[in-house]
C-alpha cells in the first residue's frame, strides 16, 4: 500500500507534458461530460498518406478516470509538415462509452496538441461508409467505415472534400478535373469514390472497383495504384 | 505544503494500520501479468483462458479488486452467474467507495439475480416459525470491523494525497506510428 501511494504521488508530481523527449508528437488530451472513466482508449490514427489502428491502455487494464492525456509520437518524420487526424473510442469492460475525433498539422520536430471530447456513440450501420461527423466521430474532411464495438476505421483524407448521401455509402468527391476514360483512379482522386478503392473511369464515372488491402495510392501523370 | 501534510498522514495512517501491507511484491508482479494475459484474452473472446489467467491473478493477489471484476465479466460472458455474483461481491468489497466500476458491478450482479422469465409463481410454503433471538456481539469484535476501518483509512490517505499533489490529468502510456503502423 505504501508503494502505491508513492507510485501514485510521483506520477501526479511528475512532468505533465506526456510528449517530453519525444522529437515529432502529438498531445492527446481526451474529456468528456458523458463518460467518467475508461479502461481502453481505441485510436484510429491517420498520419500523412499512412494509416494505422492501435490500442492504449493501463497496466493490467486498470480504469483510468477522464480527462487523460496521452501522446502519438511520429517515428521517422520527413522534412514535410504532417497531417494528423485522430478518431478515439473510450471504452470500459467491452462496450464502447463514447467516441470523438480532432486533426492537427505538426511540423517536423515539433510538437502539437489534440483535444477530443468523448461523446455517446451514434447508430452507424456496421461496414459502410461515412463521413467524419455523419453518424460517427471523425474528421469531416475523412471517410470512414462504421465499426460495430469499436473506433470508426478511417479510409482516408478526401482531397475535394467528403460527400454525405442519405441512405448510401458516403464517398471522396471528385473534385473539378474530369478522369481520363480507361484510366485507374483511387475514389476522390478525379472520380467519386472510396480512397482505398481503385476504379476505372468509364464516361467521368468509378467503374469496375477493386479494393486495395494496403491503401490507394494516388500517383501524378500516370494511372494510380494498390499499394 | 498541503502536499507534505497529505503525505505525513497517509505515511501515518499506513505505517499503523497496515503493518502486513508491502511493497509490491514478486507475487503481485506475477499476477499483473496473469491479468494483462487474461484482460488480452477476455477482449479476444478466449473467455475460458481469461478465466484460468484472472483466477491466477486473483490466487496470487487476493487483495486486488480488478481481478474479481475481470473475473466477473469473464464469468458471465461464460453463463456462469453464480460464481460471477461471488465475483461481484468479492470485487464490491474490496473497491473504494465512489469508484467508478461499482456502478458496472452492480449492473451485473442484477442481471444475474434477475429471475428467468419461464418461472412460474408458486403459492409460499408456510413461514417457519421464528427463531430465539441470540445475543448479537459487539460490533467491534466483529471479525471485519478493524479490517474495514483500516482500509477506509488508508484509502481515505490515499485519495486525499493523490487530490492534493495531483498537478495535471491521468494518463495512458503513449503510441509511437511510424512506417509500420502505430503501437502503444
């Protein structure tokens, strides 16, 4: 018991910046008015042109009372800032208790600060696809797909913008350029579409959608491409 | 100055109230990692490991409160209320007052308790006869009472040291993304 207390009172007295040390990172600082104490913070993270699904939680899955803050450190920036968008689901025992979404720029070497506010999570249908903030917490400018029991996947950062239709799949607008017929786009990229889907573009239409497991790469002057 | 006061008393309080009480031990390292394996394997639905894991956990540190939840959570997804409630109580007696999985708990010990829809009223069976009254002992020589006080003591310490030095939020350890994806 004693070493609790201690353990418990060096942690309060500690540095309170959880991105000390770190070269490139981002702050995560996570509240809510609905949710009083997690046991696992679920995060989609989309980085760049990458993206990545992880987990954060306490030893030995004790709870942690809100507000929290946690840090994602960027290994291997490049020289170019680095666009961050972060969708989090709290959760306790095996439900979801709420979830909340926030982007940030950071510069090579610096560090940037994040706040998400956890809220009751909305009805989504489990596997399609919604922009951030239509029925699920995301960024608006990001598809996503719907997880039942768990963050939103994010699909990826649509460059036109993301479109909201009613009783449909949400997509990546396709912007002001038409697509070349016969060419190979990723959705959002000259023709509406899912990011991590690759089409073929038939009269300014996605025809003929091929998933891409490791993401759609969008490629200047030629056709793009799966990963 | 509050800070060293809080300290001096939960140092106090501690010092009398918890003579057996030590540093974390060999044995509660071990169960923290049972529990880590059995909290993994819980969230994994691999409910019948959880179980042998958590039940290690808690045999190695049966002071601990958040194995019997885990336990308990464990038990239930496995249909087994009536050591899951066992669980509950064992884990309701041992968690501070105001924390925030009592709530949890109890939501799922009355979904244990809760009767099965199919049972069907019976008239009750005549009432026993009272009975003769017993001379109830002391309070205070009750088995529980010392350790109840001692434990409300020092969880009392305990809290009002961390309200008093905590200087920021609580925290998770950090996720590092990079070319591969993120891990924590």
């Amino acid at each position: 018991m004693l070493a609790a207390i201690a353990v418990l009172g060096l942690a309060a007295c500690g540095d309170d910046d959880p991105c000390a040390g770190a070269d490139t990172c981002v702050r995560l600082d996570v509240r809510s008015a609905s949710v009083a104490a997690i046991d696992q913070l679920e995060l989609d993270v989309l980085y760049g042109d990458r993206h990545a699904t992880t987990t954060t939680q306490a030893a030995g899955g004790a709870t942690t009372a809100l507000p929290l803050a946690t840090a994602i450190v960027l290994d291997g920036a490049g020289d170019a800032p680095i666009a961050v968008s972060v969708v989090a689901a709290g959760k306790l025992g095996a439900g979801v208790r709420g979830t909340g979404a926030a982007h940030a720029t950071v510069a090579p070497h610096d560090h940037a600060a994040l706040a998400i506010e956890l809220a009751p999570i909305e009805a989504c249908t489990a596997g399609a696809l919604y922009c951030g903030g239509d029925k699920l917490a995301g960024d608006p400018g990001v598809l996503y797909q719907c997880n039942a029991g768990g963050v939103p996947l994010a699909r990826g950062r649509c460059a036109n913008g993301c479109t909201t239709r009613p009783g449909k799949d949400d997509q990546c607008a396709a912007g002001g350029v038409a697509c070349v017929d016969g060419g190979h786009y990723c959705g959002g990229d000259k023709l509406a579409g899912d990011p991590m889907t690759l089409y073929v573009c038939a009269a300014g239409a996605a025809t003929q959608p091929m998933l891409c497991g490791n993401g759609c790469l969008v490629r200047t002057g030629q056709d793009d491409a799966c990963r | 100055m509050t800070a060293r006061v809080a300290w001096i008393l939960a140092a106090a309080a501690t010092a009398a109230l918890a003579a057996p009480a030590r540093a974390e031990t060999a044995d509660e390292r071990r169960a923290l990692d049972h529990l880590d394996r059995g909290v993994a394997a819980y969230r994994a639905g691999d409910y019948a490991r959880a179980r042998s894991e958590l039940a290690a956990a808690s045999a190695l540190a049966p002071d601990r409160a958040n194995p019997y939840r885990w336990l308990a959570l464990t038990e239930v997804e496995l249909g087994d209320c009536r050591e899951a409630l066992i669980h509950i109580e064992s884990f309701l007696s041992r968690a501070p007052a105001g924390d925030p999985r009592v709530g949890e708990m109890v939501a799922v010990r009355t979904r244990c308790v809760a009767p099965p829809p199919s049972v069907v009223a019976t008239a009750p069976p005549p009432a026993p006869a009272p009975a003769p009254p017993q001379a109830e002992p002391s309070i205070v020589h009750r088995w529980w009472f010392w350790t109840a006080i001692g434990a409300a003591v020092i969880t009392a310490a305990g809290v009002t040291t961390y309200a008093l030095t905590r200087d920021g939020d609580a925290r998770l350890p950090p996720v590092t993304c990079g070319a591969t994806g993120c891990r924590p």
